[in-house]
C-alpha cells in the first residue's frame, strides 16, 4: 500500500499541473464506455424484436451514439436504418451499465410515428437478417441476447418463464 503522505504529495504536484492536462491525464487513466441507445418499439401489445448477423439469439434496435447527438435522435435513427420503420420516443430514457464490457445504453420506449404501419417492419441494412413482431406474453420464449434481456427487464419487460 502507498503511504499516505506520499499520495498527498503527489497529488499537491498533480494540482499544480496546467488543468487541461490534469484533464488529459484523467481522461488517459479513466476507463472508456461505449455509449448506445437501445429501443423498445411498441405496438398493439407487440414489441419489434431483430435477429442481428453477428448474433444468434434476438435483440432490440439500436447503436451507438454519434458525437453530439442525444438518446433520442439515436434511437430514432436506428429504428429507421435497421428496420426501415419511424418511430418517436415515449418517456425518458432508462440506464443500463454493462460494467465488465464498458457498455452504457440509454434504452427508451417508442411508438410508431403517426402514418407508419408494423407492416413496414422488414431488414434495412446487413447487420439485421430478421424482424419480428413479437406479443408481449411470449417475450419469455425467444432466446434474448445478454443487453437485449437486460433492456426489456429494465424496461417492466418478462424475458423468462418462472421456475
């Protein structure tokens, strides 16, 4: 263990560095988070759920954040480029932290927009092979991908059958 007294002194040196590299030394040391939006897309009792290439079992749209954009226009986004449907954000955004795989998701519930149809619902870019609209009782009978299961819980959602 580090004395104490040394500690203290190395951080009266640290305060006494210019701040923007106090801040890039901070920045250096400190973990980094991929920050994303998940989305809950509902419909007449019906979540939209999609098969992702790269996974086998079933997630929620979604993705990373851009720079400067806020949860909402994210989720919007991603509904629109993965599943070619609109879609406007319902409520306020709830957290979901991945710690171990310094993963952060805004997830936020949506409705379609006014004049978009669930038939509209169909793969929109290589990373989605399937979607599906899926009656909110039988959440518990797909296979849930590790973030998607811990959205829809987050969000009031059963992703499994008791016992």
């Amino acid at each position: 263990m580090i004395p104490l007294r040394f500690r203290r002194q190395v951080l009266i040196l640290f305060g006494r560095l210019p701040a923007r590299l106090r801040r890039a030394i901070v920045r250096a040391a400190s973990p980094t988070f991929l920050v994303g939006a998940a989305c809950i897309v509902e419909h007449e009792g019906r979540l939209l759920a999609v098969r992702h290439s790269y996974m086998r079992h079933w997630g929620l749209t979604g993705g990373g954040m851009n720079r400067g954009e806020v949860p909402e226009a994210t989720a919007v986004r991603e509904v629109a480029e993965e599943a070619g449907l609109a879609v406007e954000p319902i409520g306020s955004p709830v957290l979901v932290v991945d710690a171990p795989r310094k993963r952060i998701d805004l997830v936020l519930r949506c409705r379609l927009a006014p004049g978009a149809s669930p038939a509209d619902a169909h793969p929109r870019s290589a990373e989605i092979t399937e979607v599906r609209w899926v009656p909110i009782e039988e959440l518990p009978d797909l296979r849930w991908a590790r973030a998607a299961e811990a959205a829809l819980r987050q969000g009031g959602f059963v992703t499994r059958r008791p016992g």
